[in-house]
C-alpha cells in the first residue's frame, strides 16, 4: 500500500515535516509494510521557503536590505542554483512582522527590500524568480519593489518621490530610463491566492488597508493613490491592471509584478506542486493524507488541501485530512473530495493542549485511520 502524506504547516503547533512524521509513526505500528512517500507542501505563504529547502535542496542567501520602515534588516530568499531559480517571500523584508504593533501603519512603509533581495538574486543568476507575497506590511503597490530595480517615481516638478503608500497620489510620471537591463530576460512568478480588485471597496486599501494600521482617511487617500497610479499603468505601459483579479494583492504588489517585473500570477499552491513535481510523486498511490490547523470552507479555496484534492482527483487517490480543528461536516468534506477526517480538537482538552501536543495527537489519529483502512 502506498500512503502519500502531503500537509501544510500547522501554524504554531507543527511544521509539515513534524505532522509527515507523526502520521508516518502511527501508521507504521499497525502497517509496517507500507510505503510512504513524505511530500509537505505550502500555499505561497510563510513557510513555503522551508518546504522548497526540503525538497529542492536549495541555499538560503541572507541580504542585508531596507525593512518596511527603511532600517537596515538582514532578509533571506532561497536559491536553487541546479535550475537558476529563486523563491523570495515578500514577508520577508517587507513584511508585517517586523513592525511593532505602532509601527504598523500601511501609509508609511515600503517594498523596497523585496526589491533589493529581486536584485540580489538577479545578480547571483536566477532566470526564474518566484515571489510569494502574503504578509505584507505595505500598501504602496510595488513603487519600492521598483525603486530598487531602477525605476524612478516622480512628482508634478519631477522630483523622486520616497517609495511609500502616503506618495502614490503624488506620482505624475514613472521613469523606466534606469531600469537594470537584465529584468526583461527573467521569468517572475508570483504566487497570489486573493482575487482582489487593485482600488475600490474591494480593493487593496479598503480591504487590507485597516489591517495594516491605516485610518480611516489614511485608507480613503490610498485608494485614490491606487487609482492614479492604475491610470499611469494604463497612460504609459498600456496595462489595465484594475481588471486583473488579485492585482490587490499584498497592497497591490499584485499590480506592481504585473507591471514593473512582467509577471504571471499564479496560484500558490500550483506554484509549489509544480516545483516539486507532486503529480509524477503522487503516481499509483492508495492515500493521500493532508492536513493543515484549520480545516473549513476557507480552506477549498485555493489554499493547500484545495490543491491536493485537485491532484488526487485526476488520478482517483482517495484523500483522508487530518487536520487540528474541522468546521466542515462529514458530508460537506466528501462533496469537496475528502474521504476520511478527523481533528485533534476532538482529543484536546483545550487550544493550548491542541497546540502544545499536536504530534502525539496526529500520531493518534493516524494510529486510527490506519485501522480503518487496514
């Protein structure tokens, strides 16, 4: 029997690698004989560095770059160099973690580290750069980013504006004259799972605007930065991003890598099952056993689980999901491709239990499903 065991992170309580050991324990004790094949994954998300480390065996490069609020910070990416392509997470040097909680305000900050670690790998020789941009800090759609590649942003009097959300109302012109050369010849990839509209009440300011520490005017005077700067987009590259589902996304960085760096955006997960040749992996398997923290409707929509299921399907595997708590019934999971569930909650005493003791709890589960299938 061939068992493929592919979560997501349980954030918090277990890395991917953690639950495919866990579940590897329980099911051996009672099925010594069958084979496991240990594919964790990601979404595009935070953690998606750690799962291409696992399988690509890439290096990781530590930069020194500008954080959201222009500090000096060291940042990391990882670079596969067997097939010249680099992952950066946006979160990274630009991301909502490295900010207090007053320093957080969305009108203030920048992209420019993500650009400077786009530089960086460039100059050590990727041909493909993959971008994961969730976590973000930042709401001035990618005009830092792009400073760093050599685009200027200039003002009525053509004066370089600072690279930050407050300015993008205030750009009358962008200034690709000093663009690094060698962009063009890259291949960018971003990974985007939000269908977010760039401006509007479903746009990157209003949605995520107050998130990020924004007022309420704040958020108001963002939007029509947004939209002035969609109207450039549209005046100088010939782009109309506002009709680009996820240009949106991460504060409209969706919209900036669409423009600034020529890129498809893609779902996440597909990304990262394709970098992994998860489909080829899957072959001739019995099970395929998931997991994430959280298991609910949210889940089926472009997230990890999703993309399992969307594998397993094609090749009829069955899917069981262990997951730490489950909000979908028996009959919901099985309409969306899931034969088996079960959570630790339905063992734990409490979240903090859950979380402390997830291993021992999936190891049960396992343990359980096991015996089900045997």
């Amino acid at each position: 029997m061939k068992i493929v065991l592919a979560p997501d992170k349980f954030k918090g309580s277990l890395t991917g690698t953690q639950f495919c050991n866990a579940v590897e324990e329980g099911v051996k004790a009672l099925l010594p004989d069958a084979k496991i094949v240990k594919l964790p994954l990601a979404d595009g998300g935070d953690g998606t560095i750690e799962i291409l480390e696992y399988h690509l065996k890439g290096k990781r490069i530590t930069v020194n770059v500008n954080d959201p609020l222009f500090r000096e910070i060291e940042a990391s990416y990882l670079y596969m160099n067997s097939i010249k392509t680099a992952f950066i997470e946006m979160a990274e040097a630009s991301g909502m973690y490295l900010l207090k909680k007053e320093e957080q305000n969305c009108f203030n900050t920048t992209t420019l580290g993500t650009g400077e670690l786009i530089l960086d790998a460039i100059n050590k020789g990727a041909k493909t750069i993959i971008l994961g941009i969730g976590g973000s800090a930042t709401n001035d759609c990618g005009m830092g980013m792009a400073t760093a590649l050599g685009y200027k942003f200039e003002d009525i009097n053509c004066k370089e504006l600072k690279a930050i959300g407050k300015n993008l109302s205030r750009i009358n012109n962008i200034n690709s004259n000093y663009v690094i050369g060698s962009l063009k010849s890259i291949d960018f990839k971003v990974a985007c799972d939000v269908t977010n509209p760039l401006y509007g009440e479903h746009g990157a300011a209003f949605v995520y605007g107050p998130q990020k520490g924004a007022s309420e005017d704040e958020i108001k005077e963002l939007d029509e930065g947004l939209k002035n700067i969609s109207m450039l987009f549209k005046k100088q590259f010939n782009m109309d991003v506002q009709s680009i589902k996820g240009a949106g996304a991460a504060g409209g960085m969706g919209a900036g890598a669409l423009v600034f760096l020529n890129a498809e955006l893609k779902s996440g997960i597909d990304l990262v099952k394709n970098l992994v040749d998860f489909d080829a992996k899957i072959k001739d398997a019995d099970w395929i056993i998931t997991g994430e923290g959280k298991l609910d409707s949210q889940t089926l929509s472009g997230k990890t689980i999703d993309g399992v299921i969307a594998s397993a399907k094609k090749q009829n595997i069955a899917v069981a999901a262990l997951c730490g708590s489950i909000s979908l019934s028996n009959n919901e999971a099985q309409v969306f491709g899931i034969s088996y569930i079960d959570a630790v909650m339905e063992r734990a005493n409490s979240l903090e239990d859950a979380i402390q003791n997830g291993y021992g709890y999936v190891k049960k589960m396992a343990l359980k499903f096991a015996k089900e299938i045997a």
